[in-house]
C-alpha cells in the first residue's frame, strides 16, 4: 500500500474539518444530501457524458492503483535481463524460447519470442513501440477520468449553491430560515471545490505519474530486446539499460558470463607471468 496517499487522504479532510470545529462551526452542518446529490451525481454524470465505457470502465479499476501502485520491478527485470544476454552468449538465441513460455507479462512473451523468431531489431523496436504508445493512450485517457471530474465538480458545486439560494429565496417571508438555509445552499460549493482540489486532481495527477513510469518500464523493456536482438556487448548493454531506474548512477557493469575468466584459468596466467 503507498502509505502517502492514505496519508494525504485522511490529513486534507481532517483539516478541512478541524479548522471548521475551530471556528465554531459544526461537522453536521456539511451533511447535505441534497448538496451530495447535486455535486457528485451531477460530476459523474458529466464524465459519463464525455468518456466511452471502456474508458471509464477502465479508469475506475485504475483508481486502486492510489493506494495499490503496481510494482515497479524494473531493478529485478535489469537482473533477469542481463541473465538472458548471458544465456544468449553461452547457448545462442534459441535457449530462450522455453524462458518466454514461463513469462507471464504478455510485453516480455512478445519480445521475447520476436528475438528467438530472429525478427530484425529495428522491427523489434517499432512493434514494441506501437504497442507502448498505444497502452499509453489508453491508460492516459483512463486517468484524464479524475482530471474531468475536478474541472467539473466546482462548476456543479456552484450550480448547487444558485438552485439552494433560489430555494431560501422563496422563503423570505420566514426571517428565521434564512440563514440555515443559505449555509445549506453553500455546502454545494464547498463539496465540488473540496472533491476537486483534495481528492480528483490529486489522484489524476497521481495516475499518471504511474502511468509514465509503467511507460519507462516497457520502453526499458524495449530497449532489452534489442540489445538482446543485436548481442550487445554487455556493459554497454547494462549501462544504457540502467539509465531507465530511478536515480539511476554509473557503475561498473557486470561481465557476461561468456567473457568471465574461471578462477583456475586466471591463477594459471598469473603464474605464467
């Protein structure tokens, strides 16, 4: 779970409320359900309109990935790489085709299996980039969802406020409503810009930073084909793949293990000399 997020959630609405209470005001008054039907049902209801299903469909199930982010692992698919390029040194292409059977991610099968077909680098690399930009289109437009309903909510907050002042106004002859109902007519507003600035625009923001970094994986991905295609050499191999981590620093390469020396074979040499 990212801890942040849980954090961040409960701290903005937990203000809101304090400073509330400290100035005197009670938590029940922000209990509207006519505000709530108004705000939140008038939003979703404007994202319905402008979004096909898949989308919002898809958006919906991305939302978890606010508390549940998927697992970067791009430190370990490094590791598993550079194990496949030593396999490819030792056995040749053709090792790994049982090892892309055993892959789960359907990206990895897919390049995998173009480098044991012997399909030429550069064709590795534009099918594997349509298929990145494509999923980043998709995921994109899924968390663009959040985004939408923090540009509409305050306008439909406001448009809560107006029809709740509309409804005290048609009470003028009763003096001693007017004020209840005119802070009811208010909770609207605050309902639209508070779900907006502390819960929409914060979670598409957070998606697609997710987003671009499930992209920097697969472009990673990417780029292991095609070293794996054309046999790079390995720590020129290792340096440009590492370029794809967070924080990323230069350091010595790992040798290949076709181009490790046995011990026996090294205490040997340095006898000879």
């Amino acid at each position: 779970m990212d801890i942040l997020s849980l954090i961040g959630f409960f701290a903005g609405v937990a203000c809101v409320l304090t400073a509330m209470m400290i100035d005197g005001g009670s938590i029940l008054a922000l209990v509207q359900g006519s505000a709530f039907i108004i705000v939140f049902g008038g939003t979703i209801a404007a994202v319905l309109l402008q979004s096909p299903l898949p989308v919002f469909l898809r958006g919906l199930r991305m939302l978890m990935w606010v508390f549940f982010p998927p697992k970067d692992d791009r430190a370990e698919l490094l590791t598993e790489i550079l194990g496949w390029l030593r396999i490819i040194r030792r056995q040749f292409v053709l090792a790994l085709d049982p090892i892309a059977d055993q892959q789960s991610d359907p990206f990895i099968r897919q390049g995998l299996r173009m480098v044991v077909d012997g399909i030429e680098a550069a064709h590795i690399r534009t099918m594997l980039e349509t298929t990145i930009t494509a999923e980043e289109h998709e995921e994109t437009l899924a968390a663009e969802i959040f985004e939408a309903m923090g540009g509409y909510s305050p306008t439909v907050g406001i448009l809560g406020a107006v029809l709740g002042l509309i409804t005290v106004m048609s009470h003028l002859d009763d003096p001693g409503k007017l004020g209840a109902g005119i802070a009811t007519a208010f909770v609207a507003t605050v309902y639209g810009v508070g779900f907006a600035n502390l819960i929409s625009l914060p979670i598409a923001n957070k998606l697609k930073v997710l987003v671009r970094r499930r992209v920097r994986r697969l472009e990673m991905i990417t780029e292991g084909m095609v070293g794996l295609a054309i046999m790079e050499p390995p720590m020129q191999f290792e340096m440009r793949l590492r370029g794809y981590l967070d924080g990323a620093e230069p350091h010595e390469a790992h040798p290949a293990a076709g181009d490790e020396t046995p011990p026996g074979d090294a205490s040997e040499a340095a006898a000879a000399e």
